[in-house]
C-alpha cells in the first residue's frame, strides 16, 4: 500500500527530552502507520508530502523555507502546533511567530481553549488535538499525610516559587508534604530550591528525573500542582488525570483548557496564599479530593492514544485530501 511521506520538524530532538520532543515522538509513533514519517529539528528540503512544524517561532526558518521552495512544498500542506509560549508570548511580539501563522494551512492548539489566543482572522485555520498518554492505576496512598507534587523543570514559564511561596506558608503543617520534579534550567532558581529544601522539613526538590519514575510519583502523589504562567497542554497535568491523580492549577487557558471550566482545583497565577488555602482543604476535607478525582475522572477519556491519533488522522487526510493531484507523494 502506497504511504504519503511527510516531515515533522521539532527544535529539540531526542536528546533534549522535553515536551516538543515528546509531543513529535509521540505523533510520528502514531502516524507512522498511515505515513512515512522523518524528524528533523531543520526541514532542508524534500519531497515530502506534508510538513508538521512544532513552534511557530522556533521553527520560522523551517516553515519559511517549506513555502519558499521552488519545489512542490510550496503548495503542499503546512501544520503548525502552537506552544504555550507561541500562544500567549511570541504570536503577540515576533515577526517570524506570526509569518508562520499566515503561512499555515492548519494551526493546532493542543487545549480546548488555545483557538482564542489567535487573531480572529487566522482562528478559522484552528484545530484542536489533545494529547495523550497510556493510563495508569492509582498507587496506594499513605493517610498519615498529603503527598503534594510539582512536576515542572526551574524556569520561569513554570512559575515555581507560586508553589514554593505556598510552601512556606504550610510550614506548621506536619500532615503536608511538598515535592518538586524539575531540572534547574534557570540556575538562580535552582539554588532557591535547595535553599527551600534545606529549611524546610516537608519540602523536597528532587531535581531531574527519569520519565517513568516520574509516573510512577504522580500515581503515588495525593495531588499534583502545575503553577504555570503560560501552556499550550502540559503533557504532566494529562499524565495525572489519566492516572486519576487530582490536580490543582493555575487558572490559565493552557490548564482550564485541559481540565474543564468548572474543575474546582483552580487558583489565580501566581497566588500562593490561594494554593496554599487549598493544599491545607485537600488535606482536611476529603471530600474535596474526591470531587476532583471525580472531575479528573470526566476529563480522562479525552486524553487516549485513540482519540489523538483519530484526531491526527482526520486533520492530516483532509489536508492531503486537498492537495492538487499533481503534487507528488
């Protein structure tokens, strides 16, 4: 059976292990029955039939070459998947961000909400896909205290001293234990952590680690909290609602966007007193967890690997779909 070829290109590759890497791992996995699928962090020409960009910004030059060419690509079909920080910093300030959004075929958002942030003009080139990942089982958790958990590396999209600041705030708690999963990419902000570590009891940063043992502490974790500024989806908050994991997080398009209107767990960015109010109810009452356990659980269906390959899949067919006959596969 003849297969379409087609490119994804991502400014990070394997080696960089982060959520652009992730997210093009994962869709040329699920693409790859369909289609001939190449990575690449810098499209230099080709004949593939369809191109994939991660980053409006980060990947301009890519983009930018793929409608420039002389060769067919200039009427093939362009996607373009907008991160947290082309949807809610870079399309409002950088020049090669938005010429890659007028260059786009198709403009994905990966949260409900993403479609909003665009220019009206370009909001009909808008399609949703929700990432995903496998489910996993609570693990037991102990009842002689709340395991809180971060999972975010040190840079300020992430919004870290929220938690930290929040953090402090319990320190007259025994009953609530705050860990913090992330690499200090930001270096002063990682010698703010270890300070924080050191003075206070309950409060660990774990530093980078490897994927699935991150998993594995999320499953384990009483509530998980993603403080961000700015997300296009974080792939962590999807990883604790399918692993039925309550959550509390920043009220942002990127997290409401994923976690739905009504989710109980929400606080203003960058209100630690807020967090903390709630890390001290979900201790108390337990009936609180269990409502957004229950939330989580509504919302979880949305994030498997079916839904996100069908979605792919019907984005992808109708574009090539459209492709004039004579362009080659």
């Amino acid at each position: 059976m003849h297969r379409s070829s087609l490119v994804i290109v991502t400014p990070a590759l394997a080696d960089a292990n982060n959520g652009n890497w992730q997210t093009a791992h994962r869709w040329a996995a699920l693409l790859r029955p369909a289609y001939r699928v190449h990575l690449t962090s810098h499209w230099q020409g080709g004949d593939e039939a369809l191109m994939i960009a991660l980053h409006a910004r980060r990947s301009a030059a890519s983009i930018a070459a793929w409608r420039s060419s002389r060769s067919p690509a200039a009427q093939r079909p362009l996607v373009v998947v907008l991160t947290g920080t082309d949807l809610y910093r870079d399309i409002a300030t950088d020049a090669p961000a938005r010429q890659s959004l007028a260059l786009a075929d198709a403009l994905v958002v990966l949260n409900e909400l993403g479609a909003r942030s665009l220019p009206p003009a370009l909001r009909s080139k808008a399609h949703v896909v929700l990432q995903s990942c496998s489910a996993r089982a609570p693990q037991a958790r102990t009842p002689r205290h709340l395991r809180c958990l971060m999972v975010g590396h040190l840079r300020d999209e992430k919004d870290p001293r929220t938690y930290w600041r929040a953090a402090q705030r319990l320190t007259g708690r025994p009953d609530i234990h705050l860990d913090h999963i992330g690499a200090a990419l930001d270096p002063a902000l990682g010698a703010e952590a270890a300070a924080l570590a050191a003075q206070h009891p309950r409060f660990r940063w774990l530093g980078g680690l490897p994927h699935a043992s991150v998993r594995r502490r999320i499953q384990g974790a009483h509530v998980l909290v993603h403080s961000s500024r700015m997300e296009g989806g974080a792939h962590v908050v999807i990883e604790a609602l399918r692993s039925g994991t309550p959550v509390l997080a920043s009220r942002i398009d990127g997290n409401v966007g994923l976690l739905g209107e009504g989710h109980e767990g929400l606080f203003d960015v960058g209100d630690d007193a807020a967090l903390a109010t709630l890390l001290a109810r979900a201790r108390d009452e337990p009936a609180m967890l269990e409502r957004l356990a229950a939330q989580g659980a509504l919302r979880a269906p949305l994030f498997t690997p079916e839904a996100e390959q069908a979605a792919l899949h019907r984005l992808l067919g109708s574009l090539i779909a459209r492709t004039p006959d004579e362009t080659p596969r």
